[in-house]
C-alpha cells in the first residue's frame, strides 16, 4: 500500500507513554506508522508497549511499528504488533496482518470477559481459566506477559508521579512568593526607621526593640512552612582567630562569640578610619543575613547608570550622607532586576518569533540513481500518424530525398589501355544452295574461313534460289559475288587465294545445305597501336569517386532534414541508375593518357522526429527498471540511442515506406519524489524526527538540513508548521 495513504507518527526517544498514546488517538487517518528510534523509552518497557498495544484495541486504528532497536522488535511484536525494519517494507499483506492481530486478540479479550462475568454471575470460588493471547510467530520464547494488575499499577505510578511533580512545584512558588513577600516588608519597615550611627563607635547589632522582636516573631511564623534547611554551624580556629561558617547567625545571640564580636576594639577602629554611617539590618532577618552595605554603588557609567537615570533622579550624594541612600538603592536595585526581566521576556520573545516564527528548513536530496541497459523494437513508417510508446512502439516518420540530376561529382582518370585501330579486310565468295527451297541470309550473318577460322560478315543480305532436281539429281543453286567484310581490322584478315577458300556459314550444314567459295583475294586490311581508355581504368576510377559522393550526399541530405528531425542512416537508399559517362569513352584513344568520368547519384531515407524517439527509449528504461516503491520513476539521464538492426518491410503501396528499428542504449534511472507529501509529512517534526524520515527512504542516497536561523539549539529546532517555508531540493 502506498506510504501516503498512512500517517507517520515520529516518537522521540524520550517520549513518555502518555504522550505517544495521546497522539495515536489523535491521528487523523486509521492507519499509523510509528517510527521509533534506537534505545527510545517506549520500546524499553512490556507495559509500556503492552498499554500501547491495549489502547489501540479500543480504537479502529491500525498500526505498525517501524525501528531497529531488536530489544524493541521483540516486546513489540510480543505485545501484538507488525514491526518492520524499514518504511519501505510496509505493504498490503503487513496491514492485513496488523489487521488479523487485532482480531485475535480482541476476540480473545472478550472470550476472557465473558467468562469472568459468567464466573462472577455463577459465585464460582474457582475461577475459569481463560484462553491466553495468540502466540505471535516468530518471537522467542522468553516471557514478556502483563497481568492486568500490572497494568493498573504502572498507571497509578504514573499518576502518583505527576501530581508529585505538580505539587512540588506548587510548593515551590509558594515558598519563593512568600520570601518575596517578606522582603517587600522589611524594605518598608527600613523606610520608616532613622537609626543614626555615632563616630565614636558601632551601635550593637544585636540591640533589639520590642516592638521590633514582635515584628520578626511574626514573620518568622509566616515563612517557617516555606524555610528551607539550614546547614549546621561550623566553628574553625586558625591561629586563635574563630571562623564559623553555615548555620544561622540568630543562634550566636547572647553567646560568648556574640560578646566577643561586640565589644572588639579593632571594629571600631575600623569604622572610624572609613568615617562609614552604615545602617545595620536586623538579625533576625533571614533574607539580608550576612549582606555587607559598606560598598558604594558606582556611578560611572554601565547598563546600571543608565537605567537610573532613567527611572530615578540621580543625587550626587555620598553613601555615607544620608540615611535614606540605602533605601533608595535598594529601590534602584529593584528597577533594574524589573528591567532586566523585561528584557529577558522581550529577548526569548523575539527569539521565539525568529526560532519557530519565521524560521525555514532547506532540505538537500540526493537521490539514488539506477543505471539500466534496454534494447527495444520501434516502427518507423511515413503512414504512421500519432507516435505511440507503449508494445509496439510505433513513431511517425518522414522521407527526405535529394534527386540524382542534383547530385553529381566529376574527377579526371589516367588511361593506360592498349587501343588498336585500322581497316577491314573485303572479298566476295559465290554461295551454293543444296536445299530445294529458297533460303534469305541477313546481314552479318558470319562467314568462317575453313582454313584460318577467321570470322567474315556478310554485308547485305541475300536471297537464294532453291536447288534444282532432274532425274534424281539435285543440282544446287548459287549467287555469286556476295560481298563479305572481315569481322575487325587486321592484315590477318587477308586472304590470298591460290586455287579456292571454302567458308562454312552459321547455322547451316556446309555439306548439305550452304557453303560459300572464295575465288579472289580478301585485301585492305591494317592494323595500328594507341593508348586507350580501358575498362579497368573506367571502373577504378568510378570506384574511388563513389564513396565520396555518397558521403557528400549524406550530409546535404541531413544538412535538408527540418529542426528536430534525426535521419535513421541505416533507411538511407543510394539511387545510381543513372549511366556513368567517360570522355573519350571507353576503348577510344586517350589524349595526353587521361580522361574525364562524370557519375550522378541519387539518396533518400527515412528520418524521425528527435524527441519522439528518446521518449521511446525513456519508457523501456523505466519498464527494465528495478524498483520496489509506488512512485513513479524518471530517467535523470539518457545516453544517445544507438540503432543495432533495420529491416525494411514490405508494403503493397510506395507511398508507405516502413521500417522495424532494433534501438539500444543506456540511461540513468531515479525515483520521482512527490515535494509536497514529503513537506505535509515532516512539517511540525522536529529536525531530529525529520532525519529519521529521510534516513527510512530506500531511494534517498543522501540529504541534508538546513535549519535557519542557525543560532537556535538543536534541541529547539523543529520543521516548520507552514509548507511554504520548507524548500526541498533534489539533485
């Protein structure tokens, strides 16, 4: 099933089991992946799984554990959930067997139900056994079952320690209210009160008024519930001098050490070389117990003088002048902690309005790519109309041509035939016909000399008369002075006649139909010498000349194809009907030894469209793709086709030109991510639970998140609510 259709619910390691529960329940789709990290709380507990597991019963939700903690595999599935390692791994079957588990085990719970009630109906002192949960399989054999008493326990615990919690806070700001309390009405009481210090010496601290003695009794009273322990006193001699420490200072009233203090000369002395008009705080009070106020406040400058001139007007007094500058800068002091916490509340305010305000996350993915070889067969034809990619691919086409009267090439050749030439020897012979029937002779019908076999032609054709019979006797008739011509030039040809030269005549029998007799000499005939264009020399030429025009011709005929079209070479028909011409032709004499050779050609092929055809390629590679996502795959990138085999096919009309291409090639294979899903499904995470998304995605390779701006903690940093402000880029 489809990751989408679920909901992802991200628990951070440190999440309680209440709080896991309160966000199963509020999930809005009924199907939940509960992505859990290593060494989580959740998975460290039966019962807290087991509580989990129980509450999902009672709900129509479905729910799978995704993690990789084997402790937490183990007690999951033990409590009767589906655990997977990877998100990836979720299919139908694991939902159905989540579904099946649910089941079971409520089936089982209400069998336990029924006979509880029937054992409680019956009064039965014995209760019935009750059928245990089914055995998850798979899971090993050590036990990891919950009694409901358990059950209940661990959530009283769990209340018990929330209202622990709640209650010790309550106290605490009780207490701290109270002390503030307390100090407020001290600091009213110095205001009213003008102790005046003589020069001569210290008034005694410990010197207490009725009125006064009232006053901290009932204070004291008010804050006893809220005191805090006090550490116990500690007395240290070092070289006769006594150094205490801890306790509380009330308990040295009226003591020896407490006499001591008073009435030690060098205090005294002390007082009147700093000519100090100190006003003592009572000791009774807890909250300035053991503050010195001898110390000016400084008055140069800071945050501090700053902030006076601001709410106070400034006296220049000296500490010692009057009574009241202890009031007053004390008063000063509060102003500025007022001032000061302001500024704290504005600066966390402005910093939370830029941490999770205006914040944004620049999400960096790479995905992983899956290189893939495919070989496919595509139909090119000029009647196809619409390219089609799906079995069989079929793509439109278009014929280009470049006729031969367009295209030609002329080159000059060596001749280095041997020509001859001269004249034909001539005679006349007497033919005799034996047949007794007329018989015509055409011209250059040959004529061989018996003796020579050399080969004559009879000029003009002739006629014979049949031959004549007479008493059983055959008498044969004949024609005289027929003229004859030697078949080539060549004083071989002549023929000196001393008694008589028979000649045989094709395709009669000499002996019983024609024969032919020679009574004159055959003369004139001559012979003579020259350089010639040969046939070797026409067709070496012609040969080295082809190759280059049908190159030349290639490239006007791709020079011709429109924009976007790629001529398939393999389509292309050479047209070399057209006769080659040499000057002088062949057999005549060559002048100077060279001649002239003019040869035209003819091209035409089939050509498709660029984009047609790497859209072919792109869908075979993403049907031999290898995937086990329901994303739709994207080829990232595409090596230049390559075309393996063509064969023509034969149509009844000249007009459908067709072909059947065997295409192969290579390519880059990614998984196409849907941006918006993934902002919708870790928007609101925390950057932490964002990386565990990423990391669960088998087709992410790498990523990286940027969260802005940089100076919020880590543990503060969450994903925006506002997709707007998630920007994901991959690469």
């Amino acid at each position: 099933m489809s990751i989408s259709s679920s909901e992802k619910v991200f628990v951070d390691p440190k999440d309680e089991i209440t709080f896991v529960v309160e966000r199963l329940l509020k999930a809005e789709k009924d199907r939940i992946i509960l992505v859990v990290p290593q060494n989580s709380l959740l998975l460290s507990s039966i019962v807290s799984i087991d509580i989990l597991f129980r509450k999902l019963l009672k709900t129509k939700k479905l729910a799978v554990i995704v993690t990789e903690d084997e402790y937490g595999k183990t007690i999951a599935a033990k409590a009767g959930f589906v655990v997977v390692d990877k998100v990836s791994q979720i299919t139908s079957e694991q939902w159905n067997l989540s579904y099946s588990k649910k089941l079971d085990v409520t089936e089982v719970l209400e069998k336990r139900k029924q006979a509880l009630l029937e054992n409680i109906g019956n009064n039965k002192s014995v209760k019935e056994e009750v059928e245990e949960l089914p055995e998850v399989p798979g899971t090993p054999d050590e036990d990891f079952s919950v009694t409901e008493e358990e059950l209940d326990q661990k959530a009283e615990e769990i209340n018990e320690e929330m209202q622990d919690e709640a209650m010790e806070e309550e106290a605490e700001e009780q207490y701290e209210d109270a002390v503030e309390e307390s100090i407020e009405s001290e600091a009213e009481e110095l205001s009213e009160e003008k102790a005046l210090v003589g020069l001569s010496g210290l008034v005694n601290p410990l010197e207490k008024t009725e009125a006064q003695s009232d006053e901290e009794a009932e204070l004291e009273s008010s804050l006893k519930k809220y005191e805090k322990p006090r550490r116990e006193a500690k007395v240290v001699d070092l070289g006769g001098i006594k150094l205490i420490s801890g306790g509380d200072i009330k308990s040295f009233i009226d003591s020896e050490e407490d006499d001591k203090m008073a009435d030690v000369k060098p205090l005294n002395d002390m007082a009147d070389d700093f000519n100090v008009n100190r006003k003592i705080k009572r000791v009774g009070s807890s909250s300035f117990t053991g503050k010195d106020f001898t110390r000016q406040v400084s008055t140069k400058g800071g945050l501090t003088s700053l902030l006076s001139k601001l709410s106070l007007k400034r006296r220049n007094s000296d500490f010692r002048d009057e009574t009241t500058d202890f009031i007053k800068k004390k008063n000063r002091r509060k102003i500025l902690l007022v001032t000061f916490i302001v500024f704290l509340l504005l600066f966390a305010s402005g910093g939370y309005l830029l941490a999770f305000q205006f914040s944004s996350v620049d999400v960096n993915i790479k995905i992983r790519s899956q290189d893939v070889s495919t070989s496919a067969a595509v139909l090119i034809g000029t009647t196809v109309e619409e390219a089609s990619f799906e079995d069989p691919i079929e793509l439109p086409a278009k014929q280009f041509e470049i006729k031969s009267e367009n295209l030609s090439m002329s080159k000059t050749g060596t001749a280095d035939g041997a020509g001859k030439r001269g004249n034909k020897a001539k005679g006349v012979v007497t033919i005799y016909n034996l047949e007794t029937q007329g018989i015509t002779l055409p011209a250059k019908t040959k004529f061989t000399n018996v003796t020579n076999n050399k080969v004559y032609l009879l000029v003009s054709a002739v006629t014979l008369d049949p031959a004549t019979v007479a008493s059983n006797i055959k008498t044969p008739s004949s024609k005289d002075n027929i003229a004859l011509e030697a078949e080539t030039f060549g004083s071989d040809f002549n023929i000196v006649v001393s008694d008589k030269t028979r000649f045989s005549i094709e395709g009669y029998s000499q002996e019983e139909e024609l024969s032919a007799t020679a009574f004159q000499s055959f003369e004139g005939g001559t012979s003579e010498d020259f350089v010639s264009v040969s046939e070797e020399n026409f067709k070496a030429l012609k040969d080295t000349m082809l190759p280059e025009l049908k190159k030349q011709g290639l490239d006007r005929l791709k020079n011709s194809l429109e924009a976007g079209y790629m001529l398939i070479e393999q389509t292309v028909i050479y047209d070399e009907s057209q006769e080659a011409e040499a000057l002088p032709k062949v057999g005549e004499e060559a002048i100077d030894n060279t001649f002239n050779l003019t040869i035209q050609l003819g091209i035409k092929g089939l050509a498709v469209k660029t984009e047609d055809l790497t859209e072919a390629i792109k869908a075979v590679l993403k049907e031999n793709a290898e995937t086990d996502t329901d994303n739709e795959l994207e080829v990232a990138e595409v090596k230049e086709p390559q075309i393996d085999n063509v064969e023509k096919i034969e149509t009844d009309s000249e007009d459908n030109v067709s072909y059947r291409l065997t295409v192969s090639s290579k390519g880059s294979v990614t998984t196409q991510i849907t941006q918006d899903q993934m902002k919708k499904d870790i928007s609101g995470l925390s950057v932490s639970q964002a990386n565990d998304y990423f990391r669960l995605i088998d087709y992410i390779e790498e990523y990286r998140i940027d969260f802005s701006p940089g100076f919020v903690p880590e543990s503060l940093r969450r994903v925006p609510a506002e997709i707007s402000r998630i920007n994901i880029r991959t690469r």
